[in-house]
C-alpha cells in the first residue's frame, strides 16, 4: 500500500468513527468545547504517528486508544469531577474510577470487545474484566438507591424525563416496549436491570438528538458550578 493510499485509508475511517468518537469523549468531559479539541488533537497525534502504526488492532480501536488518553489526560490535569458531580447532574458514571468509567462505556455503550478495550486503555484482558466487574457493581449499588427501576417501582422517572428531552415527538410508552422497560419488570435481576438502563444511554447520541444545545447547556452549567469555590 502506497503512502497515499494509506493516507486515504485513515482519512476515510477517521470520518467513519468521528461521531462515536465525539460521543464517547464528550460523555467522558461533559464538556462540548473541549470534545472538539481533544477530536481536532485525536486526528493529529493520530496523523502524526501514522507510520507506527502496526496494524495489531483495527484503526478505530486505535483511534479510541488516542482519545482516551487524550480525555484522561485532560481529565487529571482539572482534577476530574468530584464525588457530588452525581447529585449535581445524575451523572452516576463520574462515581467511578476514571478506569472503570471509561471500561464501562467502551463496553456497554460502544460495544468493544474486551480484547479491544485491553489495547485502548494499555490494560491486560484480566484487568478489563476486574475493572467491569467493579464498574457494573458500584452502579447497580448507586441504582438500586435512586432509581425506581432498579428498586421495581416502575419505570424510571429520570428514563422518562431523559426520553422526553431527547425525544420530546416520541411517546415514553412506545419507547419502554422498546428498551423493555415493561417486560416482566418483577422478574428481571440486577444485571438486567443495569442492562436496561444502558440500553437507554446506548440509543442516545449526544450530537445527534433533537435535546443537544440544551443538553450540553446543561452540562456546561454543571462544569460551572463544579469549578466554584463553594463546590471545592
């Protein structure tokens, strides 16, 4: 393969992955403005290191390799999100490890295999799975204490509420049958239960939903407050 052809190659699975990259870092950063930098950055270190590039994964797992280091990098240089981050925003994944949070995102929204998600964060196949053991536990713990579909209460008013600001056309009740909000809800486990809730963030696109300037309003409200001194 020649050096352009390569080149054309990376160009054109770059703009393949730009969506679900922008996605997964801006559900990392809760930050619209610094997604695009660290995408913008992504495509150039990805660019700049395209001859070491070996082949040994696919070039979109190496693409998320480069924005997750970006993302935790800029991450630890803010010192991150504290532990009332979730009581602000209901942002139940910035509880987490930053290594369990980006384990569970990778694998219950992006679908990577463990394998994959071994390469992206530089982790042994061993970790990945430690890490997602730990990642779905603490969840299900903090779920079973706050939400109403987990406590088998019914269908979860934060789901309705987040159905109806993504899709306000759509009617929540079509939208349980889908996602299997009322399937025997009586009999489900815990694991399941975790699965149904991730099913709900995995149909949601950040950048691609009727609720986007007003989704990332929000977030831009809550890195706000996060940064007061009164949050401190």
């Amino acid at each position: 393969m020649t050096i352009s052809d390569r080149l054309e190659k990376f160009n054109k699975e770059f703009e393949e992955a730009r969506s679900q990259l922008k996605s997964f870092i801006f559900r990392v950063t809760a930050s619209a403005a610094d997604t695009e930098d660290i995408l913008q950055d992504t495509y150039i270190r990805a660019s700049e290191k395209l001859d070491t590039f070996k082949g040994e994964s696919s070039l979109k797992t190496w693409f998320f390799s480069i924005a997750s280091n970006l993302a935790k990098d800029h991450l630890r240089s803010r010192k991150r999100w504290p532990l009332n981050a979730m009581d602000l925003a209901t942002c139940i994944g910035k509880t987490l490890p930053l290594e369990q949070q980006l384990v569970v995102l990778l694998k219950e929204i992006f679908e990577f295999k463990i394998k994959e998600i071994a390469s992206i964060i530089d982790r042994t196949e061993g970790v990945v799975k430690h890490a997602l053991f730990n990642a779905r536990k603490t969840m299900e713990e903090i779920f079973e204490q706050r939400c109403s579909l987990i406590n088998k209460n019914g269908a979860c008013h934060q789901c309705s509420e987040l159905n109806g600001l993504f899709n306000p056309k759509q009617v929540f009740q079509e939208q349980k049958l889908k996602t299997g909000l009322e399937n025997d809800m009586e009999n489900k486990t815990k694991d399941e239960l975790f699965e149904l809730r991730t099913r709900i963030a995995k149909a949601v696109n950040p950048y691609e939903c009727n609720g986007a300037d007003l989704h990332f309003f929000h977030f831009d409200h809550i890195n706000n407050v996060l940064k007061s001194p009164s949050s401190e």
